[in-house]
C-alpha cells in the first residue's frame, strides 16, 4: 500500500466523526466537506514542483517559492462539488474541468454522462476529487479518461474508501497515488460503504 495515504491527522478524523453523523444537516455537512478536503489536499500537494521566486518585504529582498505545476481540479459530479471551493481557495489559480458519472444501481458500474474536458490538457497534474472511493469503478473510470486526455500526473483525494475500491484503484491505476480521509470496514450487498456516511451527494443538496 504505498500509495494509499490515509490521513493520520486528528482534525480530518475530528471532522469525519461529525460528518458521518446522522444527525449532520445538509449546511453542515457541506461546510465539513469543504474544510475536510482541504486538509487533505494539504498532504497531497506536498511534494508539488516549486521553483525560487524574488520577494520584496517591507524589510528588504528576499528569495521565496512558487509553484512550477500549473495544477487542475476534477470533480466527479455531483457528489465531488462541494470538494472543489475549499482546495480552490488555496489554489486560486487551478482549472477546474468536470467529468459527470454516475453508478448503474443494479450492475454497480459507472456510467458517463458529461465530460467538457478542452481537446489536450493545459496542466501538469490533476487532483480528482470523489467523496466516496467505494467499488472504485467511478474512480478507475475517471482515471482512465485523464490519461487518456494526457495527464501525467493524478492524484486521488476522497474523503472514505472501502478495501474492495483501494484495491481496484490499486489494480487498475497502481500509479495513482490516493489521499483518503479513512479507510471503512467493508462495501454492503447494495454497494455502499460501512459504516460509511451514506450518499455523499443526496447528503450535501438535501435531496436524500
């Protein structure tokens, strides 16, 4: 598992708790995504290319950094939108692209509906953002298209994985490294994760 990084940081598993709470209401919920997701993207950008930079202080001259990556946003509609402010906030210059898939409720696999990705890439690397990392079939999906797209770089934050979606982002993307906020005990007989938080999307827009 050396690319599976599972936050070990005490605010994301703070955060996580109210999150999954049943008694969490949509306003909230979407608040605890946007900063969650921002923790996380903390960890997955830090190793991004930087490159020395000229900086006049108050005080004088100085050498900072600045990032050499132009970096892109990819959201999984619906649920990986209230992912996008929070890293955008701290990324202001990012592009964010969309890419809409949805799961088929009875054979589990996804399904595109929307891609407005430009003809080639104008980005060095792309954080694709998906709350939940479950079977794995959206995100090794969404994977495929990025580098079909040609990205050379991606990187996988989501919020909670099952095992059975680690290992087919593992089998399928082995070079993907993923950013998890927890990993979960097991995928139930409908193909949601356990304990889980329920459905991310219904969760965040009221709609459940």
């Amino acid at each position: 598992m050396s690319n599976i990084f599972p936050s070990p940081h005490p605010l994301v598993a703070h955060k996580l708790a109210k999150l999954r709470s049943i008694d969490t209401e949509p306003k909230k919920f979407r608040e605890l995504i946007r900063e969650i997701s921002m923790l996380l993207a903390y960890e997955a950008t830090a190793d991004l290319a930087t490159q020395p930079a000229p900086v006049t202080t108050p005080m004088g001259d100085t050498t900072g950094l600045e990032l050499v990556e132009k970096i892109g946003l990819v959201p999984i509609l619906r649920a990986g939108l209230g992912m996008v402010d929070g890293i955008w906030e701290m990324m202001p210059n990012a592009e964010v692209w969309h890419l809409g898939l949805y799961r088929d409720e009875k054979t589990l696999k996804p399904v595109q509906y929307y891609n407005k990705l430009p003809t080639s890439p104008r980005v060095g690397a792309v954080l694709l953002l998906d709350p939940m990392l479950a079977t794995g079939g959206s995100a090794t999906a969404a994977t495929q298209v990025l580098k079909d797209w040609g990205v050379k770089k991606i990187k996988y934050i989501g919020l909670i994985a099952a095992p059975e979606g680690v290992k087919r982002m593992q089998t399928d993307h082995p070079d993907v490294p993923l950013y998890i906020g927890a990993i979960d005990s097991h995928l139930n007989n409908i193909g949601y994760i356990v304990p889980g938080l329920g459905d991310a999307g219904d969760r965040q827009f009221g709609t459940g």
